[in-house]
C-alpha cells in the first residue's frame, strides 16, 4: 500500500512539473486595435525552431490572441493585409511591367517563455502600435520607435511613392525617393547609436548594436563599444556574441595568419588546400550567384585574373549557394574560369568558412600573402583592391 501511494504521489508531481513546465513554455499575445475592418487580416509569421509557421488570426471588434511556445526569447512578426488595397494595388498595376517593391515594416516584437503581451492602438497607424509587455527589449523597442516615429512614418509614405516611380519607369524620381529614404534611416542609426551608448546597463542595447548594422567596424572599434557595457551587460548572450566576434575579428587583421581550410574543387572533385598555395598571393572571392553586385564584379576580377595570374597569383572562389551546379551556371554565364568551392560543403572539425571568416555580407574579397597572412579584407566596395596589387606586383 506504501509503495502504491508513493507510486501515485511521484506520478502527480511529474505531471504537476509536466504542467508547469507547458505554462513556463507558453506565450499569449492579446490584441486590440480600433477601426478594423472584415477586409482587414493580422498574419502572424512564427519562427520557433527554425522554422517559419504562418497563421491568419480571427479577429472580431478588433480584438485577436495567438498563442504560442518558445524555449528562448524570440522575435514574432504580425503583419496588416487588407484585401482592398491588395485589390486596388493589383487593378493598378495590371498590364504593367516593373515589380512592385517590398519595404513596409511589420511588427516584430518579442516573445518569451511565459509572456504574456497585449497589442493596443488604432489599425491605421499599424505596424507602429504599442506592444505593452514586461521584457525589457519590448520597452527598449517602444522607446526607439518613440524616439523615430516621424522617420519610420516617412519611409512608409515614401514607400508608396518608390512603387508610384517604378510604375511610371521614373529613374530620376526613384533615385529621388531613395536618397530621401536614406536620409531618414542616417537620422533613424544616428538616434539609435546615440541611445545604444546612453542605455550601457540594457542588453537590449547590446542586442540592438549586434543587430542594427552597425557592427562593420574594425576589432578595436567593437572593443571599444563593448567596453561601454555593463559587466552584467557583457556577461548575457548577445555580450557574449560581441566578445566572440571581437575574437575573431582581430584573429583575421592584417597581418594575422588566415584560417586554413580544404574544399573539394566543384569541377575536378580534388581538394583545394588552402596552405598548399603557400609562396603565392591568394584571393578570396566569397560571392554567390544570385548577388547581383557579386556578379557585376566579375568583370573587374577577370581582369585582374588576366593581369596578374602569371606573378604567384591564384584567385579562388567560393560560392554561397546549395547546389555546385547553379555555382557552375553561373560561372559559365559571367565567364570566370578559376577554381570554385561551395561553402556550405562540410567538412569534419572543420567550421564553415563564413565563420572561420568573419563572412557577414557579399561580396567580401580578401587577400592573402605568400606566408599565409592576411593582407587585407573588402566587404562590398573593393576598389583598393587594384592599388594594393600594384603595390605588391609594382604594375
């Protein structure tokens, strides 16, 4: 009888832990907004695990909840479809050329284990309502979309009339709406900057800095950011992650050893051993065949190629994209015609070279010296790149 009681009892306290574990690992999100319509919809785009999950949600007297789980504080995204304007948009542009572009912001906010958020606000002003919630990087979020609201507004406008220019095929116009855009998103990072640096007690600010595009600097630069943080700041998980890219950041310097890697050649199936190239000048190519300022720089490399292949010069590249045949269509249709690798091949104890590289964004070119050192590294722009060759080969 002892035995059946104890029995039962570790049961309920394994189903009590079960349940409170499903509670811990819930999240609701409540919604509010006035002046919905029946042709107006909330899409929700879940990402947890990986994957991305789309739901339409019920929406009645403008009141809609989602419900969902998360291990891990995560972004959820909530986005505005009203069927008018999608029919309006398509009756304009009906017998058109042209693509209408993407650009409108959504709602992305963040979701927790155990969160509970409320969505208050009128549905024309959506995506910038208020999301009322207790996770600091949602208050942070408020406070910046406070900060830019008049910004964040005119680029949405400004959005309109982007798709108003590529329907008339108005090159100047488009250049005009562009520029204006920048101009307010220069305005949008110099406000952010200023209260990423004014918040060093906030991880959201070092979430922010890591996410916001502002992480394009050298070792010493990040390092000096960083050092503005508080420790408890430096010790959280995107502290973490700005000390590892600070790491390997100033691991990949001028002057550092490059990481050696092997990848199969994708025309010959043989290895490609980046040490055996010792005694030559190397570059990188890290490019892909559907980045289009990637391709528009194969010009300027095959004539480099042409130049200097015959002076200890190897150019080798590696492209970011799944399969080795697009890589191959790809080569061929911008008639390059030295060594390729895929990225995403793996290897054993081996990490992927966008890691080992610090590969954030293509085209990123870099140039290695005959003793496996790095000489310099362009992200985008490469046009020192000449330079610094003439330099080396006095041509």
């Amino acid at each position: 009888m002892m035995k059946r009681i104890v029995l039962i009892g570790f049961i309920c306290l394994f189903c009590g832990i079960q349940q409170m574990m499903g509670q811990t690992d819930s999240y609701t999100v409540k919604g509010k907004l006035s002046g919905m319509s029946e042709d107006i919809k909330i899409i929700v785009l879940d990402r947890q695990g990986g994957n991305s999950k789309f739901d339409t949600l019920k929406v009645e007297n403008g009141e809609f909840v989602y419900s969902g789980k998360a291990d891990q504080r995560q972004q959820l995204t909530f986005m505005r479809l009203s069927q008018k304007e999608q029919e309006a948009s398509r009756a304009k542009w009906k017998g058109k050329r042209g693509m209408i572009l993407s650009g409108k912001f959504d709602l992305t906010f963040f979701v927790s284990p155990g969160a509970q958020i409320e969505i208050q606000g009128d549905q024309k002003d959506f995506p910038f309502v208020e999301v009322v919630s207790e996770d600091e990087f949602n208050q942070g979020m408020m406070e910046l979309q406070r900060l830019n609201l008049k910004e964040l507004k005119e680029i949405n406008v400004l959005h309109d009339a982007l798709n108003d220019a590529v329907l008339a095929d108005d090159s100047v116009a488009k250049m005009d709406v562009f520029e204006q855009q920048n101009a307010l998103r220069a305005r949008i990072s110099q406000r952010t900057t200023e209260w990423i640096t004014s918040h060093p007690n906030r991880e959201y600010a070092m979430w922010l800095y890591l996410n916001s595009g502002l992480t394009s600097k050298t070792a010493g630069e990040l390092k000096q950011q960083y050092d503005r943080f508080s420790n408890e700041v430096q010790q959280s998980e995107a502290g973490k992650k700005l000390a590892e890219l600070i790491r390997v950041r100033t691991a990949l310097a001028p002057g550092a050893p490059a990481p050696d890697f092997t990848l199969k050649n994708i025309y010959t199936g043989e290895d490609i051993h980046l040490a055996d190239y010792r005694g030559k000048y190397v570059l990188l190519d890290f490019w892909a065949s559907w980045c289009v300022p990637c391709r528009k720089s194969h010009p300027h490399l095959i004539q480099i190629n042409q130049k200097y292949k015959g002076e200890n010069f190897v150019l080798l590249g590696i492209a970011s994209d799944r399969k080795d045949e697009v890589i191959k269509k790809a080569a061929q249709e911008d008639k390059i015609d030295w060594p390729q690798m895929n990225i995403y091949e793996k290897r054993d104890q081996q990490k992927q070279l966008n890691e080992m590289y610090d590969i954030s964004a293509i085209p990123t070119k870099i140039l290695i010296d005959p003793e496996g050192k790095i000489v310099v590294k362009y992200v985008g722009d490469s046009a020192g790149l000449d330079r610094e060759l003439e330099k080396i080969f006095k041509k």
